[in-house]
C-alpha cells in the first residue's frame, strides 16, 4: 500500500516535458497504424518499440491526456511490479527474503520517479520480472502454460524497449552455462529451450527489422554521450537511491554471492549471519545457479550497452537498465535475509526506509522536470492576440502544444536560425529556449539591434523571454 501511495502522491505536480509529450502525441495514433509504424521503420525522435504507446492510446481514450491521467499508468505498473518482486523473491529464495526485495523497492526513490512518469520505463521493469519468474518456472517445473507465460512477457518486454534484448542475452547465457556443465537447465532440456527461443526470436522479428532501420540514423544524431566510469558509478548511486543505500546494497549482494554459510564460519560474524537455506528449495535449480541467474540479470544489461557505447556508438543511459536494478534488489535482500536475528533484519528493514524518506522528500519538493506548463501559462495570461511563440530547439513544440489552448497565438519552431518576423505591429514575441547561458547570450547579440527585450524570466531547464520590435 505504500508503494501505491508513493508513486500516485504528487504525481500531476510536474510538467509534460518533452519524451512524455511525444507518448501523448504517439498514443493518439490508433493501434493498428502504430504497428504499422513499426513494419516500415518509422518512428522520428522515438527510437522505442510501440507496445507502451500502444496501452496509453487505450488507456487515455477511458482517462484522457492530463498529467495525472497519463502518468496512472506508469504509477499502476511500478505498483505491480511490488507484488512481481516480492512473488519472485519468495520463489528463488525465502517469503522474507521476498518481503524485503518488495520493501526496496516499494521505496526505491528511482522507480518511484520512472512510475510517475508517462513512458515505457515501469512497463519494461514489470515484465522482466515476469519472464524472470516464468523462467523459473519452467526451469523448476515442465509446465506447458509457464512455456507460454515465458514467451508472451519476453516478447512484450522486447516490444516496450530494446534494452529486452540484454535481459534476453543474460537468459541465454545462464542456460547455456548449464547446459554445458549438467545438460539442462533445471527442468528444461537443450531442445525445449531451443524451441522456446526460436519461437521468441521470429515473433520479434519486426521489432529486430526496425532496429537495424534506425541504426544508422541512431548513429547520426543521436544526443546520448560516451559514458565514463564517473557516470557508472552516478547511475548505481541513482538505482539504489543514494551512496548510503549503495553502499549498503552491495554489502548484502555480497554476503547473497560469498554465501551466508561461508561469512557463518567467520568468528566475528557467526553471530551475526547464519547459513539460511531457501525454504521453498527446489532441486531442479540450486542456491548458486539462483545467484548466478541474478548476477547475469544484473550485469549485463549495464556492462554490454557500457561497452558498447565505449566501442562504437554511445547507447547506454541509465533509465534504459531500469531492469537491472531488479536483481540487485533481489541480491541485497537475500542477503539481509541471512541475517541470524530477525530484529538484525528489522533494522536494516527501518534504515532503508529511513534513508529512503529522506531522498523522497527532495524528490516531491524540488521540481526537476521542463516548466512547460508554468512558462505557456505566463505567456497565455500575458499575450495579446496575434502574439507569435518561438521554440528552440524545434522539436520541443510537442511541449508547447501539449499546453497551449489559444488559437489566436501562432507557434514557430526555430531550427538554424531565428525566423524572420514581419508586420508585427504592437504584436510581441515570445521566445523559449532550453537553459542554457548561450542561449541567452547569442538571442542578445543576434536580436538586440531588431528587438527590445522586455522580460526574461528563469524556469526548471526553460528560459522565457519578450520581444518587442524596435
């Protein structure tokens, strides 16, 4: 329940900024001519796969296109996404070690943010922990309908973002690990495994298409930075919710991976840990294959897209791995669940909530998102009809229309160049541009000699100025 509360608490207090506006123009497109967008390679600046805008065009058609009502979504998915961790948790390890997970992440500033916010990121971190579950599953049992629960949530989590595809690797890897070593997964035999891939495999076939469509146009213009190892370490700051919550995450990683039976052994802390054994142990799939499973869950989809993007062309943002965070939750919770005493367990339970609050409170009263609502505001209230609107860079226009309701002021997209205005009169023009000192300072030196200006007001990454020709 307070999962719930957090990510529906504040949620239409920000701004449509600009990746969100493109979901509420996408969305507005029907079902049928979005997947179609995704068979010819289209897409513009939206490089994702279509499933997410797919749910909000239905979605919005029962609630509309407010800030609140298209962030519901995201909000619900995180909120399910809860329950998934805490289902998962139990199934691998133990029901507390599960409680703890869901804890993490019920708190988890990172997914509270991306669960109030009007993209794929919730969607994509639900169903990995879907096909994770599924996967063991049949891994643990030869069921026919956890084969197909396995194929329907990997396919929809490839078609709501192609980071799915490292989730993908990673599951191929432990099982061809296994398969190596003992000649099957668990449960699951070479071919039946085979099967399930090539099944999975051809039903993305679209989506693999689209890909390789916008590879190239991908690599032209593409705004993503060549990542450091500075900016890795900020990402795993910004997954566990601070540099206290890292550091105490990993520590428990570590006592999941060492062994709680190993660190038991240690005099200093065999009073402290205990050899916990899963209570819901299934020998088709054994402790270490569980913590190998999650390793790989964890790793590859920050590493690969890491090196990547250090080889070749720059690819990895942080939100993209949002589905990595998972398992490193998983890995620190089975590990404060072997903790000998459960008040032990109890107090790490209350510090992460404690310092979870803490960041929580900075995140619902700082606003960090694009003011188009508050800037378009100012203008509307300020304007007299025929007043012309300019926007730098071009493409945040979306933002603009999202909030402009009068017809009697003309919007203009600014490429290159400031536009050429003619005949103004007493008309006045209204320029936004993104935060930047340039900005300002170019507008000044290249306007100054045409216009007078009257206002220049400072919002959340946006500046506002007034023009008046001289």
């Amino acid at each position: 329940m307070a999962g719930i509360i957090l990510r529906i608490y504040n949620i239409g207090a920000e701004s449509v900024w600009y990746d969100e506006a493109f979901s509420v123009k996408f969305s507005k497109v029907s079902a049928l001519a979005q997947i179609k967008w995704i068979l010819q390679g289209g897409g513009g600046y939206e490089p994702n796969p279509p499933l997410y805008f797919i749910l909000l065009h239905f979605w919005a058609r029962l609630l509309g296109y407010s800030e609140f009502s298209i962030r519901l979504l995201s909000a619900c998915l995180g909120s399910l996404s809860i329950v998934a961790i805490y289902a998962l948790g139990k199934l691998l390890f133990t029901r507390r070690a599960g409680l703890v997970a869901a804890l993490i992440l019920a708190v988890s500033v990172f997914h509270i943010q991306f669960s109030q916010e009007a993209r794929t990121y919730s969607l994509t971190a639900f169903l990995t922990i879907i096909t994770f579950y599924s996967l063991v599953k049949i891994a643990n049992h030869r069921s026919v309908w956890w084969s197909l629960s396995y194929i329907a949530s990997t396919l929809l989590m490839l078609y709501s973002h192609y980071y799915g595809l490292f989730i993908l690797i990673a599951q191929n890897i432990f099982c061809l690990t296994l398969f190596f070593r003992y000649g099957k997964a668990g449960q699951i035999r070479v071919g039946r495994w085979v099967i399930l891939q090539t099944i999975v495999i051809l039903s993305f076939l679209p989506g693999i298409v689209h890909l390789f469509r916008i590879k190239d146009s991908m690599q032209k213009a593409f705004w993503i930075e060549a990542p450091t190892l500075e900016r890795l370490g900020n990402y795993l700051i910004q997954y566990s919710g601070s540099i206290y919550l890292l550091i105490v995450f990993t520590f428990f990683a570590l006592v999941c991976v060492i062994g709680a039976n190993r660190i038991s052994r240690l005099k200093v802390l065999s009073n402290v840990f205990a050899a916990n054994e899963d209570k819901n142990h299934d020998p088709s799939i054994g402790s270490g294959q569980k913590v190998y499973l999650l390793a790989l869950w964890f790793a590859l989809p920050i590493l690969a897209p890491f090196l990547i993007s250090v080889i070749s062309t720059p690819m990895f943002v942080g939100r993209y791995a949002i589905g990595a965070t998972l398992p490193f939750y998983l890995l620190a919770s089975r590990g404060v669940d072997c903790l000998r005493s459960k008040y032990s367990v109890l107090a790490v339970g209350l510090i992460i909530v404690a310092v979870s609050i803490l960041n929580l409170t900075g995140f619902y009263r700082i606003p960090y998102k694009h003011q188009w609502r508050e800037v378009m505001d100012v203008i509307e209230r300020n304007s007299a009809s025929g007043d012309i609107i300019v926007i730098f860079p071009a493409y945040e226009d979306i933002s603009a229309k999202y909030y402009k309701t009068r017809d009697d002021l003309k919007l203009i997209p600014m490429a290159d160049t400031f536009p050429i205005l003619t005949d103004l009169g007493k008309n006045r023009v209204w320029v936004v541009t993104h935060e930047h000192p340039m900005n300002s300072k170019l507008l000044r030196e290249g306007l100054g000699g045409i216009y007078d200006f009257e206002l220049e007001r400072h919002f959340v990454k946006l500046y506002l100025f007034k023009l008046r020709q001289k």
